[in-house]
C-alpha cells in the first residue's frame, strides 16, 4: 500500500530519530509534530469539505500504526486529532463542523475531555457543569487524564447540563471548547511509565465562557454522542498498540540475529524462534482485527461497537506480551534504555487502559452477544 510506505518512510526518518530523545526527556514530539503536518498525515481524517485529506477509517488506522512502530507518543498526534473531532463529525453543527475542523486539518490539535478523577469508566457520575447564561455557556469543574492538554488548541469537553435527568446519561451535553477561552487552564502534567512525550494533564473550568452555539449535538445528547465516538477511535489504539508490537518485534528480530551466544546467532535456537513464530502469529491476528473493526465503523456496521472493542483489547493484549518477550529476547540488554523495546513495553502499557480498560471492553462485548 502507498500509505503505508509513504508513513513508514517519513516515521523513519523525521521521527524515529527522536524518540529516545523525547522519552528521556519527558517532552512532546515537536518534530514528529512538524512532519506530520507538513506532509498531511496529522489528521488524514477530516473530509475534503473541511480542507482535510477525506481518507477513510482504515487509512487512518495504517498512519496510526506506522507512526507508533517507532514512536507511540507521536502516535497520538493522530489518534487524538482523531479522537477530539469525532464527536464533531457524528453530532456537530455545520457551524461547529466549519469552526474547528479545517483549523485541526491545518495543524492544530483537538483533544478530548470526557474522564474525571471520579468518573473514569463510570462516565455518567461526571461532574462538571454547564449552565446556560443568556446566549451563552459557563462551564465549572475539572477533566483529568487529557492527551495533549496544553498543546491542543481544541478540546470536545462532555459537561452535565441538567442534574435532575432521570436517567444521568441524559443530563449530559458536549460542547467544543478553545484553549483561549476565558477561565479555561491546564494543570500540571502527570508523571508516567510511558507515552512520556505525550503531555496528560487535568483541564480546569472556573467560569468558563463559551458561544451558546458551541454545543455539540441537542443538549442531552453529550454522553452518546461520547460513546458513539468510541466505536470509532477503538480501532485506533487497536492500531496504535499494533504499531507498538510490530516495532518491538522488528526489534527483536534484529537483535537475535546479531547476537552470538554458543558460537551462534541466537536467533537459530528453536526456543528462540518459537517465540518469534508466537509473537508475529499475535501480531497478525491483531492486524487484521484491528482494519476489519475500522472497516466495520467506517460502513456502520451493527457489529461495529463489538468489533471495537475486541479489537481495541485484544490489540492492545499483543502488544503487552509481544513487548514483553521482545524484552526477554534481547536479554540483560533489553532492560536497558540502549535499546527501544523496554520504552516499547512501558508505552504498550497504557493501551490496554485508556478509551475502556480491557475489562470494559469485555463488559461491552458481552453485552452486544447477549443482546444478538
């Protein structure tokens, strides 16, 4: 595929090249940043009508991956312009849809605020607030675990607007908010065992005004609309987690094939290649999972919330064991930071946590059996 090589060529060469970098550092990937934009693969998903690249699902899928093959911070450039603007696509106003899109599709970023500290998978018990003031919004409260707060300019931020709901998911409304907006601020970023270049961090309402016409969707519609979205970004931390694992098996297969123990490569020991077998079997598998999902959200498939979430976990379950024996095959040198696949492990980590831990998908995914 075109795609592919084209991301794989630009990944290898004006990102690759930084990635130990930025994970030491703690610092975002400005370069991957620069590249990506310059060459249109920061958002590939916004149509043509809002000045974006119109590529489908999968197209998606396959710059997440190969982006994430030598970066995972980088990764979530896409993956979470992706994630912040869904919303937009599914329910926005063309008004919204004008406002923000073609600005993302330009190089900026969007985000999305959907978690709290109390509501994590229990979104509905979300407790920030917006109130409706004349023509205009007043959000209060505080978002956490936000990718690329601070550097987005964009956030899709779910609020409850009506308390009273008899059913909580109903009181729930998104609203589009701009980094320049009055009484919003980022707070400080969180220090974690991966994705280090990627900044998450708490957003805080006091006050915060926004355009009456910045509601995404009727009000009540916010939760949904929330969900909906994840049927669709699933498949991209499916594809980001593959990316992940196909890495750190490149890796691996270039290490055991240098590496001489017994007066052979190490990569001619049968144990040693039984591992390899396993490991690029899992991959496989996860691969064609993961595009068969995008697929399947692209064309509206009724299966698509299942698929998302089977791909979303079980992706993100390969890269975890893939990372891990990509680390054991490289030895004592594996634990180190010499070498990618230890900061490969620490990055494939989150992927079975954040957009629904795994065990959430499971929940999901047995709820869409029962029902048939």
């Amino acid at each position: 595929m075109e795609l592919r090589a084209a991301v794989r060529s630009l990944a290898e060469k004006e990102i690759a090249p930084y990635a130990a970098e930025v994970d030491e550092d703690s610092r975002f990937p400005q370069e991957a940043l620069t590249a990506l934009n310059a060459s249109g693969f920061n958002a590939v998903h916004i149509p043509e009508e809002f000045a974006g690249q119109g590529a489908d699902a999968v197209s998606a899928c396959v710059v997440i991956e190969e982006v994430a093959r030598v970066d995972a911070s980088a990764s979530l450039i896409p993956a979470v312009n992706k994630l912040g603007t869904q919303p937009i696509l599914l329910s926005g106003s063309e008004q919204v849809k004008k406002l923000v899109l073609p600005a993302i599709a330009a190089g900026e970023m969007a985000s999305y605020a959907l978690s709290e500290r109390e509501a994590g998978s229990d979104t509905a018990s979300m407790r920030v607030r917006a109130r409706l003031s004349g023509d205009e919004w007043v959000l209060n409260g505080t978002k956490c675990w936000i990718t690329n707060a601070g550097v987005s300019s964009w956030y899709t931020v779910m609020a409850v607007t009506d308390p009273a709901a008899e059913k909580k998911a109903d009181g729930i409304s998104a609203f589009v908010v701009h980094a320049d907006d009055p009484g919003f601020s980022v707070g400080a970023k969180e220090r974690k065992l991966g994705i280090k270049g990627s900044p998450t961090c708490e957003i805080h309402f006091e006050d915060c005004v926004i355009p009456g016409d910045r509601i995404v969707g009727e009000p009540g519609t916010g939760l949904r609309t929330a969900l909906r979205t994840l049927d669709h970004t699933r498949p991209t931390i499916g594809a980001q987690a593959l990316g992940i694992a196909q890495g750190a098996l490149d890796a691996a297969l270039g290490y055991v094939k240098e590496r001489r123990q017994f007066g052979r490569a190490v990569g001619e020991f049968q144990g040693v290649q039984f591992m390899l077998a396993d490991m690029g079997t899992k991959i496989e598998a996860a691969r064609h999972l993961v595009y068969a999902s995008a697929a399947a959200s692209e064309r509206g498939d009724a299966r698509a919330s299942f698929m998302a979430s089977a791909a979303k976990s079980y992706a993100s379950d390969v890269a975890m064991a893939v990372t891990t024996d990509a680390v054991q095959l490289f030895g004592g040198a594996g634990y180190t930071r010499d070498f990618p696949v230890e900061r490969m492990m620490r990055d494939a980590k989150i992927t079975q946590i954040y957009e629904g831990t795994n065990q959430i998908q499971r929940l999901v995914m047995a709820r869409q059996l029962l029902k048939g």
